[in-house]
C-alpha cells in the first residue's frame, strides 16, 4: 500500500467512528512496516474540518463557556478538550500527508502523535459519556483547522501547530489541573484531572518534536531560530506575551529561557 494514497483516504472521512478505527488500522499497518512511499504522488487534496459533518462550527467566541461546579460546564469542559484533541489527530496525519521528501522520523513521529491524540481523544469522550453527553453535542470553533490551513510550509506549520497552539495547551492544562482541586470530593472533577495530567505528561514530547522539525527547517533554510519563530507568530497572533506559562513543561519541550522571557508578560526565573 501506498502512504500518501492511504493517508488521503484517512483525511477524507467524516465519520466519526470510522474515522478512528481507520486511523487505528493505519496506525498498525505504519507500525508494521507496511507501506511504500511515492513522495511524488502529488494530488494534495486541501485540509477541511472533517467534524463538520456531525459538529456545528462557530466563532470562537461563540462556543459554550466551560466551567467547573455543574455538570453541563463539566461536559462543555471535556468536549472543549475533546475538540482539540479530534483536530490534532487530522492535524498529525495533515503533517504526514503535506511534507514530503523528508527524513522517515518526520512521519515516525507524527503518526507517532497521531496515535496518541486518539488515545487522549477516547479517554475524555468516556468522560463526557459518563456525563451524558457526546461530542458534537455542543458548537465548536474552527480555530486549530484555520492555523494548519495558513502554514502551507513546513517551518511555519511546526512553528504555529506544535510549538504555539499545542504549547499553548502545555500553559492552559496545568491552569485547569489547579482549578479542578478545588473540587476534591467530586469524582468527576478527579476523573479529569487524572485524565488531564496523562495528556499533560504526552503533550510535552508532541511539542518537542514539533521543535526538532522547527529547528531542522531553520537549520536547512539557514534561519535564526527565535527571531524565525517570532516572526511566524506575530503575523498570525495578537497580544502574542501571555500572563501565565508553564515554564518547567516548555523547558523540557524544547523552548529556551530567552524564548520564555519573550513570551512572558512579566520578568521570570527560569
């Protein structure tokens, strides 16, 4: 079988349940050395939200406010989480599919992402079920769609997917782990955070491999790596410094203390 071909396939369903025991069937065949590479197979179909078919997609702003103290903002909490985790499985397999002619750890990597933001997808979906409800129960945003869609390079995508939104995840889970003890004696509230603290610890090395593939092309194209990076960011963010950042996870995953410093509201000890 062919990568690129099969791969396409994948992209292309919108079916949520056949979406994932395809990705999982895809997954295993990788992993069992059983496809050929055409790195020539040039008919790159564009990259469109494939949950549109069962979730109602509106501006961000526009999507549910989660919580903590009911269970409805539980439920708009988890399917928030949900959300993004569903699109980083199309936006790995996105990374896959678009870059060609690189080095197999490229693809090694991210189908190696891919399969964890499955796993990371079906345990909080169990959580929201528990709770009543499913994904596509509630609208969702289309921001993590649009960002892969306005990095059609390869320096740019690993600077804006990995190394800015799925770091950005890095800062906002350990927030939400610290809200969420607040609540000890609500099982639900333990269920998430036990939940969010795996997908905390997986998270980190998803943005350091980002951060490789971001180095290698700053590398080979001969950049500077943090004024590179900036840059990216800036033509697509506003307001880019932030009031809070887990430092300790950025650090492992790759970004230095100058680059904190920079993104840092406020003076930091790192």
């Amino acid at each position: 079988m062919e990568f690129f071909v099969e791969l396409e396939k994948i992209l292309q369903i919108t079916n949520l349940e056949e979406k994932l025991a395809k990705s999982k069937q895809f997954i295993d065949l990788y992993e069992n050395n059983k496809f050929i590479f055409n790195h020539d197979y040039d008919n790159q179909i564009p990259l469109k939200p494939s949950y549109e078919s069962f979730c109602k997609i509106v501006p961000a702003q526009r999507v549910p406010r989660r919580g903590f103290g009911t269970d409805i903002k539980k439920a708009h909490l988890i399917h928030a989480i949900i959300h993004i985790e569903y699109s980083a499985i199309d936006l790995a397999f996105d990374a896959c599919y678009r870059f060609r002619n690189l080095p197999k750890k490229f693809y090694d990597d991210w189908i190696e992402v891919a399969k964890d933001e499955i796993r990371h997808f079906e345990m909080m979906d169990t959580l929201l079920k528990e709770l009543g409800y499913k994904y596509g129960d509630f609208p969702v945003h289309n921001s993590l769609i649009q960002a892969a869609q306005k990095t059609p390079t390869l320096i740019e995508r690993m600077a804006i997917v990995p190394r800015w939104l799925e770091a950005n995840g890095l800062d906002k889970n350990e927030q939400i782990i610290h809200k969420l003890q607040n609540y000890k004696n609500d099982k639900m509230a333990n269920k998430m955070i036990e939940s969010l603290k795996v997908i905390l610890e997986e998270e980190i090395p998803h943005v350091k491999k980002g951060d490789y593939w971001f180095k290698w092309a700053c590398k080979k194209e001969n950049k500077d790596v943090i004024k590179t990076y900036f840059d990216i960011v800036n033509k697509m963010y506003k307001n880019i410094q932030k009031p809070y950042l887990n430092i300790q996870a950025r650090k492992e995953a790759g970004f230095s203390c100058d680059e904190l410093q920079l993104l840092a509201k406020e003076k930091i000890e790192c």
